[in-house]
C-alpha cells in the first residue's frame, strides 16, 4: 500500500470512530427517553378528537368563573383547538378514530400545529370535567392516601400546586401527575403542552390540571392570577380527579 494511500485509510478510520462515538450516546439517549416514556403509567380513560358537550351552564360556575370568559373560553379557544387538531390530523395522516394519546406520546414525529392544538384540545376536554358547580371537596380514600404519602398533607400539595401554577411565566398549565415510578408529582407546562408528551421534561398520566393562560381568566381577575388560582380549589372536583387516578 502506497504511503498516502495508507494515510487516508488510516484517516477514514478514524472518522469513522469518532462517528460512531458520537452515535452511540445519541441512540442510548432515545432509548432512555422512550423507556420512561413507556413505563409511564397507562389508563382506559381515551380522548377523541371532538369537542365534547360543556359538562354544566356557562353561567353555573359564578360568581368564580364568570359567564362570559365560560362562553368564549370553550366557545371560541377551547372549540378552535378542536378544529384545529383535525386539520392537522388530516393533512398528517392520523387516525382519527383513534385516541388522541396515542398523538401525544410521539408528538416529536408531529408539526408544531398538531403540538399545540392536539395539546390545547386534550388539556380543555379534561379541565372543563375537572370544574364544577357542586364539587366534591375531598378525593376518596385511595388519591388522599397518595398525596399524604408524596406531600405530607393535602395543605403541602395545594401549596406547591399553587405556587407551579402562580409561578408559570407566561401561559401554561400547573399539573398534578401520577409518575413512572409510581408517584405523584407537581409540575408545570408552557403553552398547551402536558406531561404525556415525550417531549415533556417531567412525563406522567395526568391527574388534575389548571390552565393559567389569560383567556381563563382576565376578564374577571384582570392580573390577580392567585385569585382565580384560590377559586379553582373552591370548584375542583374531586370526583373527576379521584376516577383518574384510579384508572391508572
């Protein structure tokens, strides 16, 4: 073998292992990530891709959550999402019969439009069931169990849920989640992302969420985020809140 014919073999090789170096934390890394993301707990509970009858009178919720912001909310942001998801689902060949989770769980492989609006509709078909106007004040036996055991105390819990939820710069979501390993866990998401995204920082099966984006709440609280956040607790359903983490 001619010298430089030698050296450029030798050079090749090389590259060719620095290549792989490079590769192989890449694939271990996507491994990692969608090991977490299957382990996380399942549930039978499944969204479609319609917006569902508002659960209650947009009126029901005062003097909390006023008539107007009720109205536009699910008529105008809440329906938008919907609208929007399956024309995204349409133009991205995705079953709609299917459940939206099986989207969100590989929302990487989706565009932006699909993210936000399959987000944006999932996050409000499960917030419009977690309100209302008769709510049980407490969860049953097995959920209170859960947060003594991850928080202490349910005070503990509604503390740091409302500080996720106050804390959120800009608009977002505050979640009470159940993990992977088999824990509950408070977080916050930007936008209309949630925790069964496997783009999410922290993933898990939601248990209970607020939406912090303005249009939830400014016409009556103006910038008294805390506010609305205080009346939130007063109409929580524990009911809705309980079913979801006994369906994991």
């Amino acid at each position: 073998m001619k010298q430089s014919s030698r050296r450029n073999f030798i050079a090749q090789s090389a590259l060719a292992g620095i290549g792989a170096l490079v590769t192989l934390p890449s694939l271990a890394a996507r491994a990692d990530a969608e090991n977490k993301l299957s382990a996380i707990p399942s549930s039978p509970l499944k969204t479609g891709f319609d917006q569902q009858p508002l659960p209650y009178a947009y009126n029901a919720l005062e003097p909390l959550i006023d008539t107007m912001t009720m109205d536009i909310h699910y008529n105008k942001h809440a329906a938008t999402y919907s609208k929007n998801v399956k024309e995204a689902a349409q133009a991205e060949g995705v079953d709609t019969t299917k459940p939206l989770e099986d989207v969100l769980n590989k929302i990487s492989k989706y565009t932006v439009k699909m993210r936000n609006n399959a987000g944006g509709h999932y996050n409000h078909e499960m917030f419009w069931k977690l309100l209302s106007a008769d709510p049980n004040t407490q969860p049953d036996a097995k959920l209170l169990a859960a947060i003594n055991t991850s928080f202490g105390s349910m005070d503990e819990m509604k503390k740091q849920f409302t500080t996720a939820a106050t804390s959120r710069f800009g608009s977002g979501w505050a979640w009470l989640i159940f993990t992977a390993d088999k824990k509950l866990a408070i977080i916050s998401t930007p936008n209309q992302d949630n925790p069964l995204m496997d783009i999410a920082e922290t993933k898990g099966f939601p248990i209970m969420g607020l939406d912090v984006w303005e249009h939830a709440y400014y016409l009556k609280y103006q910038n008294r985020r805390a506010d609305y956040i205080a009346g939130f607790w007063k109409l929580l359903n524990w009911k809705t809140a309980s079913e979801r983490f006994n369906s994991i």
